[in-house]
C-alpha cells in the first residue's frame, strides 16, 4: 500500500507548482520532497513529473490523473476518520443542527428530552446537510425542504413564521396583524446569522434598513433602549432572549401575514437513526406552536 505521506506530498506539489513551494509549505527540504516523489513514482512504477529541464520539473498527464484520484482518496480517508470519531463521540447523544435558527432554539427549550441531547446553534449550510449526516457530525439537522436519498430522510414538523415587535407609539402596533409591506421604510434590530431569513425580510420589505447585530445580549440591551422593531418567530417567542428584548415593555407583539413569511420544516437525519430519533421528533411535532 502506498504511504498516505508521500500521496499527500504529490498533491501540495500539484498545488504549489514547484519543488521548493511545495517543501515550503510540508515544511521539508526539497531534496526530501525529490527523493519522495521518486519512490511514489517506483512504487507506482510509473512516470508522474516531465523532467526536461534539469532545474524544473512538471506533472505529466499520468502525474495530473494520479493527483486528482489522491485528492479523492485523501478526502475519503479524512472521511472516514471524521467519521468514526463523531460517531464514537455521539453515540450516547443526539447531537442537533439546523438551517435556520428557530428550531435549535425552540428544542433548547424543551424539558424530559428522550436523551442526552447537545445543540449547536451554529447554523448549517444546505450544501453541508447530507455529508454532516454522513459523516456523523450531527445526528438530526432542522431543514427546510424533504430529504429523501438512500441512506437519508425527513420528518415534516410544522411551519415557522415570524411576527414583529413595534414601538407601542406605532401606529402600526395596534394592529391585530401586518403585511411585509406595512413595515416599508422602518429600520430593524436584527440577529446576524438568521440563516434564510434573512433573504425573505430583505426581498419583501421595501427601502427598509436592518441594523444586524452579532452578541445577542447587547442586542437584548439594545431593545430595551431604543425603540428598533425587532423580528421573532413561533418557535423563539417563548425563550429568554426574545423576552428579554420585551423586558421593557415598550412594544407590541404583533403577526405577521404574508405569503412570504413561513418556511416548512423538517427533522432530517440518517434512516438508520430513525429508532433514535423520531421519537424525538414526534415529541416536538406534539408541541410545536401554531
């Protein structure tokens, strides 16, 4: 079997060009990063690097193929380490993300979980879902579209929406319920990473300004000072946060009604969790608010 080091010392090489950037950043002399690529070459045994030039070597097309079939097996190998690891370190939890914020939040809240349950309110990219699945990074992840692969599926939970709270001096915080177009032209205190979220409110609140705000406390501080309206949903309204924000008593509460305004959500996780965790999930879909 090929030494995984001198796979790893051919891809820097394909990186970096040349023999002595490429020892530069493996932190070797270039004479080693030679001498290896010469044994990979013998142990292949085939030619990798065009060796016209005494001063200056270059991959060939075999090297370039062999380059590209390692960087697969590297990540593979990554993979599997990543794997095991999360796996043996999750076991005896269940370790939960989402896509959009509310969710975590919501779960945080609950009491009488089934099990030890560890959350991670950094929000997930979509494009990260099935290989944080796969390589067990979390065991369920909160998404807002059905995933249904071979190894992997969904749950529907319910609907999370947002409502706004106003200045009790608004006008509009009378109202019983707004459209995104009655907010036009207001300034918003607004979390920084609200996943999703954040591109509904921009795209259908006309001329609005949002003052996004990355430490929650000074954003609970913040609210209670000033009069900014400030976005919540159904699934954070009930938690310290979100009531802090109303600490002073100084806005309404009011809904928001717009086509716009709702995603649906999912407990997606691996099918071969599916005893572990759906009955989690049907714990939540028991709960969650209307």
């Amino acid at each position: 079997m090929v030494d995984l080091e001198l796979l790893r010392e051919l891809v820097a090489f394909q990186e970096y060009g040349t023999l002595s950037a490429a020892a530069e950043h493996l932190m070797i002399t270039q004479p080693t990063v030679t001498r290896k690529m010469k044994k990979l070459e013998q142990e292949l045994g085939v030619t990798l690097f065009d060796r016209q030039f005494s001063n200056h070597i270059a991959l060939n097309d075999t090297g370039v193929l062999a380059a590209n079939e390692v960087r697969k097996v590297l990540q593979a190998e990554d993979n599997f380490t990543e794997t095991v690891l999360n796996y043996d370190r999750l076991k005896h939890t269940i370790t939960i993300a989402g896509v959009i914020p509310g969710p975590p939040q919501f779960i945080a809240g609950q009491e009488q979980l089934p099990e030890k349950v560890v959350i991670n309110h950094n929000l997930i990219q979509p494009d990260d879902v099935l290989t944080d699945l796969r390589t067990r990074k979390e065991r369920l992840i909160f998404t807002i579209q059905d995933v249904e692969t071979d190894d992997i599926e969904s749950m529907y939970l319910g609907r999370e929406y947002l409502s706004v709270g106003i200045d009790k001096f608004n006008p509009l915080a009378q109202k019983k319920q707004l459209s995104f177009a009655d907010l036009a032209g207001m300034s918003f205190l607004v979390v920084q990473d609200i996943g999703p979220w954040r591109k509904v409110v921009e795209d259908n609140i006309p001329d609005a300004t949002f003052l996004y705000q990355e430490d929650l406390k000074a954003m609970s501080q913040i609210s209670q000072y000033s009069n900014f309206p400030f976005f919540f949903t159904n699934l954070t309204q009930a938690t310290p946060a979100t009531e802090s924000r109303f600490g002073s008593d100084n806005r309404n509460a009011v809904a928001i009604d717009d086509p716009h305004n709702h995603f649906e959500v999912y407990g997606t996780y691996l099918k071969s969790e599916r005893r572990n965790i759906q009955p989690l999930l049907k714990e939540l879909i028991k709960k969650w608010p209307k």
